[in-house]
C-alpha cells in the first residue's frame, strides 16, 4: 500500500509540477506582451508630447498673428474714420461746381494711384510713376477714365 500511496503522491507531484509550469509560462507570455505594450505606449506617449510641443508653438504663433491683425484692424478702422471725416469736410459736389477739371485731374489721379498699390499688392510688377502736380495729366499709357466731355459727348 505504501507503494501505491507513493505512486499517486508522485502523479499529483507531476500534475502540480505540469500546472505550475503552464502557469510559469502563460505567466512569462503574459509578460512579454505586456511589456511589448508599454514599449508601443511609451512611444505614444513621446509623439503625444511632441504634439503637445508643436501645437503650443502653432498656438503662441497665432496668438501673435491675432495681436498683428487686431493691430491691423485697429489702423484700418482709423484709416476709414479720417476718410470719412475727410469726406464730411470737403463737399465734394460744391468743389465740382467750382472747379470740375482740377476736381476730375485730381479724382483720376488718386484712382489711378489706388490701381497702382492694389496691382502692387497683389504681385504685378510697378507701373510708371503718374506725375504728383495738380496741373498735369495722367499718363495716356492706358486710358481707363473718361473725361467730362468724352462721357457728356457720349
């Protein structure tokens, strides 16, 4: 009977060796992706604060950019309130009765400079310079404002 008690004493030592052993190993693979996992959070976690980084500096760049154009807005809108002041100033259709020649040379003039920047701006190359007198024409380079007599002539 000892020997049977031995026997079986040695099969459950083999069971529980055998369960130990698969409970090592699902043990160790259990590790090894767990440990694969925190290496692919890890890098996750380092392009997470890269982005961090990038974007704080896109934020900075535009809160910049947003003081520029707010200090830009702020010069435009007192821009147009001395023009419109200017305009409230000057009677406009008084000065043409006066004086509707000089009123038109200078009209066209102030137009043509107008075209000229807005050309500039957008990347055309530089127009000629129009004379800055009050008494001498627009260049005739291209004719894009009628006179009083050309339109009453029409």
């Amino acid at each position: 009977m000892g020997l049977k008690i031995a026997a079986v004493m040695g099969v459950v030592i083999l069971v529980l060796l055998g369960g130990f052993y698969a409970y090592f190993k699902y043990s160790q693979d259990r590790i090894q992706v767990l440990m694969a996992d925190n290496a692919k959070l890890e890098t996750a976690v380092k392009l997470n604060e890269e982005t961090i980084k990038v974007m704080r500096a896109r934020a900075e760049q535009q809160a910049k950019q947003v003081v520029e154009l707010q200090q830009g807005l702020n010069a435009a809108n007192a821009a147009r309130k001395d023009l419109e002041k200017k305009f409230r100033e000057h009677d406009l259709e008084a000065l043409a009765r006066e004086n509707s020649k000089a009123l038109e040379l200078r009209m066209n003039r102030a137009t043509s400079r107008v075209w000229e920047d807005l050309e500039t701006i957008t990347g055309a190359p530089p127009a000629q310079q129009t004379p800055s007198t009050g008494d001498q024409k627009p260049p005739t380079k291209s004719k894009t404002f009628k006179s009083l007599e050309e339109i009453n002539a029409q």
